[in-house]
C-alpha cells in the first residue's frame, strides 16, 4: 500500500528507528505482491476467522500459524496452482528431480 500513512516522513523516521527496511512497489506494479496477499487471504480465511484469537497469547497464535503453514499449508493442502494439485513441497520436491534429471 502506498497511502500517505506509508510514506510519509514520521513513517520513515519510526521505521528507522527500529532498523526496519520499507519494501515498496512503484505505482502501477501493484501485482507484484498478489502471491503474499492471497497467501495471508488464504491463511485468515482456512484458520484465523474461525478461532478467537483475541483470548489468545501472541505466542499461542504463533504457534497456530507455524503449524498451518509448516505443517498442513505446505505438506497436506491441495493446490490449485499446479498441475496436479500437489502441496507446495511436493511440488518443489518433483521439480528438483526433473530439473536434475534434465
């Protein structure tokens, strides 16, 4: 997002503050975040709006969200983004096999 809240000078000055580095698009390469946001779309709507994570401790969400992504999210959950609907780890591991055995 490129709202005035984001680049603005006192943004700037509190990400400096705490050594944080500002990514940014330029205007019109709004695409080039589309993966991350369906990802996080995909992870709100699969497991984050049906817990209550407000009664929750920062880590307990945490942790919630590792084993999501580490565990069913890369390992179990189909994907409609390849060809034969593997999880992402199948996916990268049938990929290094046929670029090594090409």
């Amino acid at each position: 997002d490129a709202g005035s809240q984001y680049t603005s000078d006192a943004y700037k000055l509190m990400l400096g503050k705490h050594h944080a580095v500002q990514s940014m698009s330029d205007v019109g390469k709004c695409y080039d975040n589309a993966r991350m946001e369906s990802f996080f779309a995909t992870l709100k709507k699969e497991k984050l709006y049906r817990i209550n994570t407000a009664k929750m401790t920062v880590e307990q969400v945490k942790k919630i969200i590792f084993r999501y992504v580490m565990i069913y999210y890369n390992r179990k959950r189909i994907s409609t983004v390849n060809p034969g609907g593997w999880t992402p780890t199948v996916f990268r591991e049938k990929s290094a096999v046929a670029c090594t055995a090409a």
